[in-house]
C-alpha cells in the first residue's frame, strides 16, 4: 500500500480559522489506549526565538522555514519528556523516507493549490505510565487552509541513543 495524502477540499471554516482546524483532526487520528492520555499541539520551532511557525515537510520530517532545523517527528525530539525513537507504521503506512542526500520531488507534499509550507499539528498518545506511544501529524497550508493527515498514528518504537 502506497502512502497516499488526501487533502481537504479548499478551506475547513475558512483559510483565517486557523491552525486549531489542524489540531482536531490529528486528536480525530491517535487512538488513545486505556488509562492513557492524548495531547495535541501546534508546533512551533524552539530554536527561531519568534515563535516561528511554518515548516516544509520531507522524508517523513518537517523543517522549520526559518532555520531550516526539523521538529523531531521521526527521532523524539518533538517531545522533549521522550526518551530517543523511531516510527513504525500503524495501519497506515508512513511517508516515504528516500535513501541519499537532498529531496526527492515526490517527497514534498503540496496542498492541492500547489503550495509547499505549513503549519503543524502534533498528537501524541500516552500510555497510563507516561510513555509515548503513538504519533499523528496534520499539515495545514496557511494560504488557503486546506488540511491532511501527514502521518497517522505510527507506533514510537523508543531506542537508546
């Protein structure tokens, strides 16, 4: 089975409702296990200072417009509590992750109007322990609002660094 990313139709509400449009359908995404918990957020780059909050997605990771350092999607870093991971696919399988240096055309999503920057939605499931156990990404295009599911509820397989 093919990753394959269905975008919305044009805006949810409307291209100024926001990035909250991201978050519910990434807490629609992750399936919360027993005694566990769900957080969702919208993620912002740490290392900017301004509270930068677009990134271009590739290879299953998102990096930061302004700095161009990524979130930390596929290795834990999106959590600083986590300890080190990598992602296993769910039912769905993840975003194609090419093998060399540099990107691949076919590994940059776009919105269906052809644009390629976006604002991030991130859930993460918990177990009842407090460990990660599960990750959903929405991408959202800031121009014209539309949304999709970039990685839906991949299993965090954690590993020592």
């Amino acid at each position: 089975m093919d990753h394959g990313i269905v975008w919305t139709k044009g805006a949810v509400g409307s291209p100024a409702a926001g990035p909250e449009d991201v978050l519910r359908l990434v807490r629609g995404a992750v399936r919360g296990e027993p005694g566990g918990r769900v957080e969702t957020l919208v993620a912002e780059c740490r290392m900017c200072g301004a509270g930068e909050d677009e990134f271009e997605v590739a290879k299953g990771e998102c990096f930061c417009v302004g700095c161009c350092i990524p979130l930390g999607v596929t290795d834990g870093d999106v959590c600083r509590s986590s300890r080190r991971w990598r992602l296993e696919p769910s039912e769905v399988p993840l975003p194609p992750a090419s093998p060399g240096p540099g990107f691949e055309p076919a590994d940059l999503p776009r919105c269906p109007a052809g644009h390629d920057v976006f604002q991030v939605g991130v859930a993460l499931s918990f177990t009842a322990e407090g460990e990660v156990r599960g990750i959903s990404v929405g991408l959202r295009c800031p121009v014209d609002g539309a949304v999709c599911l970039y990685i839906d509820d991949a299993r965090v397989v954690s590993y020592a660094a």
